[in-house]
C-alpha cells in the first residue's frame, strides 16, 4: 500500500507528519508513505489569522489536496482543524497526546510575578489573550507570527517581555529557553485539541485498507478526549475569534471535562466543569452544553 501525506511545510508540521509515517509503519511495515507538502494560505500571511480567515486557513489547502485526489490523507495539528468539518472529510484517528498546557517564554531576569506589571506579551490567539488580560488588564498584548523558532527570535528582535507557545510545540522541537514558566490548568486553560495531531482522510475512504490501519494507529482515550473538547466549541459555534477554553481527561471510562469562555478584554470570565462516565456521554454532554449555554456562554464569546 502507498499513501500520499499532505502537510504543511514547517519544521513543526514535517515533525509531526514523521511521527505519523512512523506509526504508520509500525502498524504495516510495507506502506510506501509520500510526503505532500503544501504551503497553505496561513503560511502565506503575517496578519494575524483572526484577522483574515481564522486557523481555517492551514487546513484548506490540505483538504483542497485530499478532495483533488492530490493526497491520501492530511496530517494537522488538531487545534488548528475548526470544530465543524466538512462532511466529506473525517478526522479517522489521532496520535497520543502531547503535554495540553501552555508556556510563558520570559525575557532573562522576568519571573513570573512580574506579570503583575505593564509587560509587552506576545502571543498568536484570543483565548490566550483574554486570559492573560483577565490575570492583569495592564498587559500589552502583541500579535505574533511565524514558526515557533521564529516567534522566540522576536523576544530579543522585536523587544518583548514574554511570549506564550505550546508546550506540545517545543517538546516536539526539543526547543529549550532559559526562562519559562508553565501555566497551570487554573492560571491558562488550553484550547480544544491542543497538543494532539489529527488524521484527515475523506470521508469516502473511512471502509478502506487505509481506513482499517488508521483505526490500528489510532489513540482511542486522544482520539475520545479531543472529540469532547471539539464537539464543546461547536455547540458554542465557536471560531477563531472566540476565547474558548476545553480540555477533558480520561482516565477508568470516567471523563474531567473543564471549560472556560471569556470575552475578548478578560473582564468576564465562566468556568464549568463536569464528570462523567463514557457510558453515559452522550446525556451528560447534552446537558453539560444547555447548561453552558443557559449560563450565557453564548453571548460571553462574541462581548
């Protein structure tokens, strides 16, 4: 068998899409893996992605690929994917999780009790940014762009107190700085997905030999959790301008989900949480979400 990946060009992205060639073939020593890769309209801009089309724009391509019969299958970083996928294509598995939480990069001599002052923070998102307004709304907060290498380059370039990444992301990249600082769940609540890399296939391919491996390749607690945090964003109808917050862990057939929606300034924050079994999914999330919903999770993300 020979299956052509699609994928994004950054060494991030090329990481990733190894560690799936190499769970593939661990699972079929005989596939042929092609590695496709594509620049995507979100490597073509430095504008902040909120701004002209949202985290949308790194899939597109990848998906125009899989729907041209360009590519077997795309690999993402799964929090980059929006919540609502097209019906002809189907996120088929996910590979094990890597650490969900989000780092302060700091500028040497900064710790993190000076955040409590008017620093010049740089991150890429609004959940990040609605959360660290909400620790203190003097924060300036920066826009960034560009790989992570790239972005870190700018605490001394672009002079910068602090930038907050994707502890996945330097894990990944065995990227170490000399000063950081690992926010708690309580302090900085991670987006849907962070940390986990998903398989996109069409959705025509799913009763496939392809189909069949990626179900042997697939991490079933990653691929379960990820799905209650997505399917959460969706039933906020959620995008990339919303700071929401999920991130559910399963452990014994019992899932801690955890959610967190803010407005764009930080001065309105909600946290729900709930505990369930698996079994019993299906009626606790549909009550946990009316519950969100009937809270005024809604109207909270779009103030």
């Amino acid at each position: 068998m020979k299956i052509r990946i699609a994928t994004r060009r950054s060494p991030l992205a090329m990481l990733q899409t190894n560690e799936v060639i190499e769970r593939v073939r661990l699972f079929n020593p005989e596939c042929v893996c092609e590695v496709i890769q594509i620049e995507s309209e979100g490597d073509l801009t430095n504008e902040p992605l909120h701004t002209v089309g949202g985290k949308g724009l790194f899939v597109s391509k990848l998906e125009s690929a899989l729907k041209n019969g360009l590519a077997d299958m795309a690999v993402h970083s799964l929090k980059d994917v929006p919540a609502v996928v097209d019906s002809q294509f189907n996120i088929a598995a996910t590979l094990p999780r890597e650490d969900a939480r989000d780092v302060l990069l700091l500028k040497s001599g900064l710790t993190i009790d000076d955040l409590s002052k008017n620093l010049k923070i740089a991150t890429s998102g609004p959940r990040r940014k609605a959360q660290l307004l909400a620790m203190n709304s003097e924060l300036t907060i920066v826009p960034i762009r560009g790989n992570i290498q790239t972005r870190i380059n700018k605490i001394d370039s672009e002079n910068l107190d602090g930038l907050i990444v994707a502890k996945a992301a330097l894990n990944r990249l065995q990227i170490s700085h000399p000063n950081t600082y690992l926010f708690s769940e309580e302090q900085m609540l991670s987006a849907a997905a962070q940390g986990a890399i998903g398989i996109e296939i069409n959705a025509t391919d799913l009763k496939s030999e392809m189909g069949d491996l990626l179900q042997l390749l697939n991490d079933e607690l990653t691929y379960q959790a990820t799905e209650i945090e997505r399917e959460i964003v969706a039933s906020l109808e959620g995008n990339c301008l919303s700071p929401i917050s999920a991130l559910c862990k399963i452990e014994n057939h019992s899932a801690n989900l955890k959610v967190r929606v803010s407005n764009q300034a930080g001065t309105k924050v909600y946290n729900e949480a709930i505990k369930f079994k698996l079994e019993n999914k299906i009626d606790a999330m549909r009550g946990f979400i009316e519950k969100l919903i009937r809270n005024g999770a809604k109207e909270i993300i779009q103030l």
